[in-house]
C-alpha cells in the first residue's frame, strides 16, 4: 500500500510537470518553429568594442531572442575596461572569448524556447575571429547551425 501511494504520488507530480512545461513554452516562437518545419536565423552584428546576436524569425519579422556583451550582467564574465575618453567602464566585447561566452548565452536562450536550429547569417562579416567563436561556443551548447 506504501509502494501504491508513493507511485501515485510520483504519477501526479510528473503529469503537474507535463502540464507546467506545455504552459511555459514561449508564445512568441510557433509550432513550426519547434517542430523544425521553419528555421530562424541567427543574425551576428560584430563592431570594434562589441558583438551583438539575436535570434529572428522572418516570416512574423519578429526577434525571438538577443543578447549581446553590452549587457550588464554579463560583466562578471567577460571583464570590463575604462574608456580613456569618458572615463566609463565597458564591458570587454572585443575579445574572441567574449564572443564564445555570447555564443554560449544566445544557444541557452534559443534551446529555453524550444528553437533546436537556426541558419546562421554573419551579413559582411568573414567567418573568423569573433563570428567563429560566436559559432562555436553556440554549437558548443547544443544549437545545430
């Protein structure tokens, strides 16, 4: 009798936790998007200080998800340093290692909402240096690009 009310308590915590998940995948990313009948992009905008990467899906025109190393969470990560001119710190955006830690973050982000693959779209950018890290450290988390 233990065992049946210890195995019909496990039941209704897995059947709660069905539940939960279906009611907490995003609302903005489709069924198609998760199912992989339509693929985002993901779009990698690289400067001097710093690397930008966001997830879009053109058909709705829609950001899906972003991130890049001006945010300030990410300080503790990727190191900061004082710009001369104005006397602000900034976070460090222009190493090959922050790119592989943004990398990390935006296939975090996709994966959390259900967007397995995406088309990477480098623009003007050569595939080396930033945009590879970019790459790889998205790879390295488990996005098929």
């Amino acid at each position: 009798k233990i065992l049946e009310c210890l195995l019909k308590e496990k039941v209704e915590k897995v059947e709660k936790v069905e539940k939960n998940s279906d009611e907490n995948q995003c609302s903005n990313v489709d069924k198609e998007i998760r199912e992989g009948k339509r693929v985002p992009r993901l779009r990698v905008r690289n400067t001097n200080n710093h690397i930008y990467a966001s997830i879009i899906d053109d058909y709705k025109k829609y950001v899906l998800c972003s991130t890049c190393s001006r945010d300030a969470t990410l300080s503790k990560i990727l190191g900061t340093y004082r710009r001369k001119a104005t006397n602000r710190v900034i976070n460090n955006g222009r190493t090959i290692k922050s790119a592989w830690e943004i990398g990390k973050i935006i296939g975090k982000k996709a994966l959390s909402k259900g967007i397995f693959k995406v088309r990477f779209d480098r623009a003007r950018h050569p595939y080396a240096g930033k945009v590879e890290a970019l790459a790889e450290g998205a790879r390295a988390v488990g996005l098929l690009l």
